[in-house]
C-alpha cells in the first residue's frame, strides 16, 4: 500500500503554482499551491529502479491535487537525475517552464519559503554533494539569497577550501581517502603509505598517493560532509562507512563526549581552511581514545568557528542581519547548536527548516518556492547575481 500525499503550510502564498521533483538522495517530490504545500512520500535514491517508479506515481497524485493548471515544474541542475527527466518532461507535456535550482540554493530556499523572511540573508548550506553552478561539486557553501517572493535572486560567496577526491565517488564512502589527500596537501604525501596500507593495503594506499600526485580522478569538493569524512579518517575512527553519514556520526559521537566532560572547552579559529587543524588530528590518531574525541572536538569547533566568523563578516557587509541553516550537516546538533550560538551572539537572526527538515528530503520546497519566485518575475531560471570573484551565469 502506498503512502499517501500530506500536506503543510506555509505563512504566505507562493507567486506561482510550481511541482517541484526533488533531490536524488532521499528523493520526494512536493506541489506548491497557494500556501498549501502538498507532500510525496519519501521515496528513497533514485539510484533503485522502485524508487524511479515511485517518483512517477507521486507526481501524478500531487497533480490531481493542484487548484489549476501548472506554472513551472522545479528540478535539481544535474541533467542525469531521473528527477530531472521527470521534471522535463512534465513542463514539455504542460507547455510550462523547466527550472533548474542549484541544490545548495534550494536548501536555502526551504527556511526561507517556511519562514516568510522578508529581507537578504546569508545562507550556509552545508551536506555531502551537490552540483554547483560553475559544474564543481559543492557542499559548503556561504550564499547570499534575497528574500520572499525574490528569493530567485543569489550569490556564491565564498566556501569551504575544495578537497580532492582521490578515486572520484570511491572517496565518499572511503573516508581514508579524504584523509590521505589532506596530507598530500600539506606536503606529507610521503606519509600516505605507511600510515594507510595497513588498514587497506599497500597496493590502495600507494595507488591512491599515486593519483594524487598525478591529478587523476581528483575531482574537487567543497563539501562539508567530505570534510568530517577526513577528519574521520584522519583520526582513525572510519576507514570505510558502511552505510551514508556513518563517519560523521561517529566523529559527531566522539565531540558529543568530549564537550559533555569539558563544557568549556573553546577553539578560536576563524579559517575556511581546516587543513591546519586536521594536521592536529593526525597526531592524535594514535593516542587512544580520549584524544580521538577531543580531536573530534577540536573539529566540530573549528567547523563552526571559521563558518561563523565568515558568516558574520557577510552579514555586515551585505546588509543583512539574517542566516539561513540548510543542508544534512545540520542534522549534527553539536554542529548546529555551536555555529548557531555563535551567530546569535553576534547578534544575528537565524532560520533553520522546522517542517520539511534541513536534508534532501525536504529540498522540493526550496526548488519549488524559487521557481515560483522566477515564474513571478516572468524569468524561467533563478538568477545568479554576479560577483566580481565569479563568473555570472546567464
């Protein structure tokens, strides 16, 4: 029996009326209608065949929902998610615009629909991928979004420091990996073998410092996740997840110990560029488990601290007293209770998802509320507002 459509709602109608596909991971699809938002199931990856078919069911439920005809159907950039197949076309059938919405947009887009904020904000939209605008895989992310019915309106402004990916997707589920590329950056890739192949193998560990040095199946990541991945691996805590997150689990686990026995242990750190302090891990590793958990400490607060520290900067630059949280990171409370704290010290604002949660399953709301936002301005794709640091998409 399958699961049947719910409903939320928002505090102010959406300008258009947009069904939105969704994300690849933890796929679910939503109708934007006034400000009812109509929910699909969760259908899983559409990496599984059941979860493809079940995407195409929804849509169809959630169409004979919709007041009136369509005004844009809202998918991810990736032009080989079957989402995104779907989305096209549904806006071919529909005679409708197909927008694409940056993923990192839309999970900002989620606070912003759900909250009504009136103004510009400063959005960290953190998690584990997500194609970029530039074609790069982003995942760390310090935006600028206007507000309300602008929200179409967006920069990049800045971002974690991109890590390579030694083997390509192989490094997601490989924290290792992360972990070896952190210290070819810092000039120790001699140290890749001695310390790796005995959990992995020689031929691994040299294989892998081999594509380093060449820049073979490097692709490089601003990612957030891929960076507790590192730290993971660089502290010995996981050399392969068994399922998704699972490192950064256990290293948010780790913090979660340490903080609990030392409520005020702090870290200034202001640096968009962690590799310093992963250097501090990797002597750790091997000191037992009490310095495996103050290092995930120390982690957690350089995270927050360099994000905090960049996020405030922006604010006052750009004008605005407003941050958005999005992205799977923040399901991390030690992340999200010390970036957040930190912020509001400062006196900011901040906004985090409540209904449809801060992860991908929730992201079909801030495709849909900026399509509808782009609908609204008469435009068919959200409009990157050019930086002098990045190049404008037209």
């Amino acid at each position: 029996m399958r699961a049947a459509i719910t409903t939320t709602r928002l505090p102010r109608p959406a300008p258009a009326r947009v069904l939105a596909c969704g994300a690849y991971l933890k796929n679910r699809a939503c109708l934007l209608d006034g400000d009812q938002v109509y929910w699909s199931p969760v259908h899983g990856d559409l990496g599984e065949a059941a979860s493809c078919v079940a995407l195409e069911h929804s849509v169809e439920l959630l169409l004979a929902r919709a007041s009136g005809p369509l005004q844009a159907v809202a998918h991810d950039l990736h032009p080989d998610f079957h989402s995104t197949r779907v989305a096209l076309a549904l806006a071919q059938q529909w005679q409708v615009p197909a927008i694409g919405v940056q993923h990192h947009h839309a999970h900002i887009g989620v606070a912003l629909a759900e909250h009504a904020v009136a103004g510009p904000v400063i959005g960290l939209a953190l998690d584990g991928v997500g194609l970029g605008d530039d074609g790069s895989a982003w995942g760390g992310e310090l935006l600028w979004v206007n507000g309300v019915a602008a929200t179409q309106q967006w920069q990049r402004l800045d971002h974690l420091v991109p890590l390579p990916m030694p083997g390509a997707d192989a490094a997601a589920r490989e924290p290792w990996r992360l972990a070896a590329a952190v210290l070819f950056s810092l000039g120790r890739g001699d140290e890749i073998e001695a310390r790796f192949a005995p959990h992995v193998g020689v031929t691994a560990a040299r294989g892998v410092h081999t594509l380093l040095q060449r820049d073979l199946q490097c692709p490089r990541s601003s990612s957030a996740g891929r960076w507790f991945d590192a730290a993971a691996g660089a502290l010995g805590l996981s050399v392969r997840q068994a399922f998704e997150a699972e490192a950064a689990m256990m290293l948010e686990a780790r913090a979660r110990e340490w903080l609990q026995i030392n409520p005020e242990f702090t870290l200034p750190w202001t640096s968009l560029d962690l590799r310093p302090l992963l250097a501090e891990l990797f002597t750790l590793a091997g000191s037992g488990p009490q310095a495996q958990a103050r290092g995930a400490a120390l982690f957690h607060l350089a995270l927050a601290g360099g994000l905090a520290h960049h996020a405030i900067e922006l604010a006052h630059a750009h004008g605005t007293r407003s941050v958005v949280l999005g992205g799977g990171c923040f399901v991390n409370q030690v992340l999200a209770d010390r970036l957040g704290a930190a912020l509001r010290r400062a006196g900011l604002a901040v906004f985090e998802p409540h209904g449809a949660g801060c992860g991908d399953a929730g992201l079909a709301l801030g495709q849909a509320w900026i399509a509808a936002c782009a609908v609204r301005v008469g435009g068919t794709a959200p409009r990157w507002e050019a930086t002098p640091a990045f190049a404008a998409e037209t």
